[in-house]
C-alpha cells in the first residue's frame, strides 16, 4: 500500500509555527510539521492536546492565531482547498431529520462534479442500513457510519477524521477501518485519524503526529520514529542516569528496585550491559506522554519545507 | 471490495440523477415540514378572510349600512343592524388583526431559531462548510430563501386582509370597525406586515448568530420584538405632517381624542406665545376653566391624522421599519462575516 500511495515530493498538510488561541489559553503553540501526501497519519495525543483543533483548522472551520496551516499549498477553506478535503467532526452532527437518502443526496447537491454516489452507499449498505431510514432514529455508531460515508462519497484528497471510530462496536470498528483503508488506498487518500485509542491506529498508519500541550512531540513514519529510539533494560544502582547514557537523548527513565528501563534515542551504540530493543509504538507514545520535556523529534519527511526554504 | 459491489457502483453512476440544486436543495428539505404547515395555514386564513368579506358586505347591503343614518331617519334598527354587525364580526376583525401584528414575531423567531441558532448550536453548519460550498453561500442560502418565503406569504396574507377589511372599514364614519379602525389596525394594513416581517426576519438573524443556541435566540427575538413595538407605536403618528385644530379657551370643552374616523392622537393647551402644554391634567380636573388659566394658557390644539394620511403614514412606517431591518441586516452580515472562517 505504501508503495503505491507515497507520494514523497507532495505535501497534503504542512504548519509552520502554527498557533491558535481561545481567550487566555493556547489551544495550539508554535506547531510545525509537514505531512507528505498519501500517508495514513495518526494525529495522537492525550485530551486537550489540540488535535481537534488542528483537524479543524485543516477543514477550514476556524483560522489560526499566528503561523498558518496549508493544505496543498493553499489556505484550508480556499475555493480549491475545500472541495479536496473531506472531514468528520468528533461530534458527527448530521441533520436528524433527514433521511440517509437526504443525507447522501445533500453530499451530492453540495459537491457537484465529485460526488461518488456508489462509494458512499456502499459503506451505508455495508452497514446494513436502508436508505430510508432517518438519521435522528440511528444509534450513534450508525450514524457515523453515515457520516464517513458522506466523508467517502465527497472523494477527498485529504480526509480527516476527528476520533472516528469512538462510538462503533469492535466489530464495526474493524469493518470501518477496513473500508477506510481500502478507501485510502484506492484513491491515494491522505488520511488523519485522531485518537487517543493507539489500539485502533496499530498497524493501520504509517505516519505518526504526537501533540501534547499544543506542541508537536513527535512527526514522522511510525517505521523511522520506532528505529530512532532503542528500549534498554539493565541493572542500575545509585541515584542519577548511568554515565553511559551521557551521550544518548533520554527520554524517559524508570527504576522498578535495581532494574532500569530506559527509551533513548541512541546516538552510536550504547556502553555497558544493556538489553536493547526497539519499542513498541504503545511504548514509544506513552514514554514522550509521560515525558513531557524530552525534546521533539521531527523525522526529515517531517521537516516543513516552507521554513526551511525560508532559512535557506 | 468484491467484484460484485465494484460492477453496482458503475452501474448506480451511469443512472441519470435528478437536477442539481446545490444548497438551496439542502435548504427547502431542511424546512419542508414548516413550509408545508405554513402553506397551509395560509390557505386557510385566506379561505377565511374570503368567506368574512363576503359575510361582511352581504350583511352591510342586506340591513343598508352603506350610508349613515340621517338625523330625521329612523335610527334605532340602524343603531341595532351595527350592533349587531359588531357583535358578528368584531371579534374575527380583532383576532385577524392580533395574527397579523404578531407575523413579525413568528418570522423573526423562525428565522432567530430553526434557520440559524438551530444549525450553529447542534454544530451541523460543521458539515455543511466541509462540502464543496463556502460558509458565505451557504449563509445567503440559508437566509434567502426562508426571508423571501416569509416576505411572499406576508404579502399575501397582508393584500388579502388589507382587501376584506377595506369595504367596510370606512364606513358610517368607521363606526362598523370600531375597535378596527384604520389606525387601531394599522400593523395588519397594507405593506405594514411585510415590512414587519422583514425587519423581524433581520432582527431574527442577528439575534441567531449572536446568541447561537435555538431557544435563548428565539426567546430573545420575541422580547426584541415587543420591546422594540413600544417606540414605532409611539413615533407612528410624528411620521406625517398632522392636521391642527386650534379652539379658543373660552369655549369650555376641548376637544374630543374620540374623532371617529380621522385619529386624534394628541391634544393640549396653547400658551398666547403660541408655546403648547401638552396634557396637564386639567381634563380631570373639575374646573377645566381656572386650570386653564393658572396655566397660562388660552387655548386648546388637537393634532390628528384624517383617513387621507393613512396611505402616506403607512407607507412612512414602512420605510422606517425596512430601514431599521437594514441596520440589523448589515449586523447580521458582519456577525456572519466574524464566523465565517
């Protein structure tokens, strides 16, 4: 999949000290990051980290502070940004009067010339819903079923789905992430998904966005993100991090008695008597959320390219 | 994706689709059900006023109200004959008249409510920005088509009543509408309503877009809207030039406000200056005389509107309330403007 959709030379998303405010608090701070179009990106971070915020500025819902936020080059929102871009709020607000007829046909009257009226009754029919059936009468995983298919039927370049799949069943969560994926792929979507279930972005995302606290922690592809880190486990006694690891970038520590556990980001090989593995990406996540003040790590493909032409 | 579900979609795509109405589609599906009501309230408060007309102008031929009772007639089966037309069709004038005063209220909290607060409290205008359509568009869709639905069936209704009241409403001095008249039922004549309507429908918008939740809005337009009755009441009659009659204090009556047809809105005194004492309270006093004089006045002024005004006086409030609708309509814009992205 990944060597069909990466498209390395196309940015889908790119900020570059992207900062929005709400009255007194930073809902997001001084964020840049790049993602290469075609990448199926998990956008992770505890509540309130900014992630719904980000998502809606990347739908052209609000406008930021300072810094900006481009979506193919343009600002989100732009006559020729908002037709490519397909986005499903937390909330998954459709109007409960409608029909799923209505409903699909709304998506149909409001994106002329792109529709995909196939694609979008297929993942309502593959849900076992009837067209007929009104929107306010659907329980909640039903509904966002319906409202990803009106995400799909708009064809979107960049889909950005706001804690999608929080209100399905495990079996309907399956079923949808398997139909986004194949969506994704076909169509070489670039695709956000926010979440804090890492259960559900395991092995589905390639490209990794942390936030925490406004700021971006860690940008880049889940593969490159897990090689640059090593898990060490060894004994250690005494107070402080042993002196080898001096020359390493600790992330985080935790002594359990004499044993220590430790994710690094290696530089050259580690002295002394340690068990190294490369972590999980549960491991890799928790550690930088438990950690806040280990320095962010923006993989190369991560690096926006408008800075540093900028600098250049 | 089977083969099978691939073959359907082809399939389904090369069906001819109905006509493309981009978001006004969206916009009558959404108020469909109020539309429908609506109409059909319309039509049958148009049956109504159809059957009251013609139940009013029989009566008047059949009991020969057309022209007042001369003094050396026999009055008495005239005086009982209007009687008994007020007793008929009195209260039916009056609640016509109630309905078509309250139709900018109704507008503005349609408009304040279902149109606008409902969308922007239940975060649906989140999906419909994320189509192909801009928030500026969807916005004068939104608005354009209830507020021009409004304004058509505010015209209707208004002609309609304006057109049933009117063989009758001057008539024996007014005597007949008493209660009705033309300046007692002056919101429910002639262009008054749709003005009415359109600043209510504005003043719904801004309301809607400022408050952003479906109930305070709607609640709020309606107490805007009977507030904001209380001033045009009071500056209607200023609007035209009035007719004054002066009498001399030593006539010892003032004038009568009860003026049948023509509206006597305001009487008082007048100093030798040529200054005026607008009522000082020397009606209800019981020696109206010494009053006027420990007054220093000399005598009385009455300011009223005969029944030639009330075209010109309508359509005077009518272009004071349009303007006041723009004012709240150039609000709406720039409120829309602050939530657009």
């Amino acid at each position: 999949m990944t060597g069909l959709t990466f498209q390395p030379d196309r940015t889908a998303l790119e900020a570059v000290g992207l900062g929005v405010r709400f009255r007194r608090r930073w809902a997001l701070r001084d964020c840049s990051f790049r993602l290469p179009a075609g990448r199926v990106c998990a956008l992770v971070g505890p509540n309130g980290a900014g992630k719904s915020t980000l998502l809606s500025l990347a739908a052209g819902l609000r406008r930021p502070s300072e810094g900006s936020l481009t979506v193919f080059g343009g600002r989100p929102g732009a006559a020729d940004v908002r037709p490519r871009v397909a986005y499903l709020s937390q909330d998954k607000p459709l109007y409960p009067q409608f029909t799923i007829a209505d409903t699909l046909r709304m998506g149909r009257e409001l994106n002329p010339g792109r529709w995909d009226q196939g694609a979008a009754e297929r993942t309502v029919a593959d849900g076992g819903l009837s067209s007929g059936a009104r929107i306010g009468d659907l329980s909640g995983g039903q509904r966002t079923r319906v409202a990803l298919a009106l995400a799909f039927g708009k064809r979107p370049e960049v889909l950005l789905l706001d804690e999608p799949m929080a209100d399905l069943d495990p079996l309907a969560r399956h079923e949808m992430t398997a139909a986004l994926m194949a969506q994704a792929a076909e169509h070489a979507t670039t695709v956000v998904i926010a979440s804090h279930v890492l259960a559900e972005l395991e092995g589905a995302c390639d490209y990794l966005l942390l936030i925490a606290d406004g700021r971006v922690r860690l940008a880049g592809e889940v593969e490159d993100l897990l090689a640059a880190h090593t898990l060490l486990v060894g004994r250690h006694e005494g107070p402080g991090l042993p002196r080898e690891f001096a020359m390493h970038t600790v992330v985080e520590a935790r002594a359990t008695g004499r044993q220590l556990t430790a994710l690094v980001r290696a530089d050259g090989p580690v002295a002394g008597q340690w068990r190294a593995s490369e972590p999980s990406l549960e491991e890799l996540l928790l550690a930088h959320l438990r950690a806040p003040d280990a320095p962010p790590l923006l993989a190369p493909s991560a690096e926006p390219r408008r800075a540093l032409r900028a600098a250049a | 994706m089977s083969a099978t579900t691939v073959s359907r979609t082809a399939a389904a795509s090369v069906v001819r689709r109905p006509r493309a109405l981009g978001i006004t589609w969206v916009v009558r599906r959404q108020h469909r059900t109020a539309a429908w009501i609506a109409l059909a309230v319309l039509a049958a408060l148009c049956a109504e006023l159809l059957w009251l007309r013609g139940a009013m102008t029989g009566y008047v031929a059949e009991h020969g109200l057309a022209v007042p009772c001369r003094p050396e007639g026999d009055c008495a089966a005239f005086t009982a004959a209007v009687d008994g037309f007020r007793l008929r069709y009195g209260d039916v004038l009056g609640y016509n008249v109630l309905l078509l005063e309250f139709l900018p209220l109704f507008a503005g909290m349609f408009v304040a409510g279902p149109v606008i607060a409902r969308e922007l409290e239940s975060g649906t205008y989140k999906v419909a920005w994320t189509q192909s359509v801009s928030p500026l568009r969807w916005f004068a869709a939104k608005l354009g088509l209830p507020v021009a639905a409004l304004l058509v069936g505010a015209s209707v209704l208004s002609a309609v009543f304006t057109w049933s009241w009117r063989p009758v409403g001057h008539l024996d001095d007014g005597l007949l509408v008493d209660g009705t008249r033309w300046y007692e039922a002056f919101d429910a004549l002639g262009p008054a309503p749709v003005a009415g309507v359109l600043f209510g429908a504005a003043l719904g918008a801004l309301t809607g877009l400022l408050v952003k939740r479906t109930l305070p809005a709607m609640a709020g337009t309606a107490f805007a809207c009977v507030l904001l009755s209380w001033p045009l009441t009071t500056v209607r009659p200023y609007l035209v030039d009035p007719v004054t009659t002066t009498r001399s204090a030593s006539s010892d009556y003032p004038p009568s406000l009860h003026g049948g047809d023509s509206w006597h809105y305001e009487r008082g005194m007048t100093t030798p200056s040529g200054g005026r004492l607008p009522d000082a309270g020397c009606i209800e006093a019981a020696g109206i005389s010494r009053c006027v004089t420990r007054h220093g006045a000399d005598g009385w002024y009455l300011d009223s509107h005969p029944p030639a005004h009330f075209r010109r006086l309508e359509w005077a409030q009518a272009g004071l309330v349009a303007a006041a609708a723009g004012v709240c309509a150039a609000g709406a814009l720039w409120r829309v403007r602050r939530l657009c992205p």
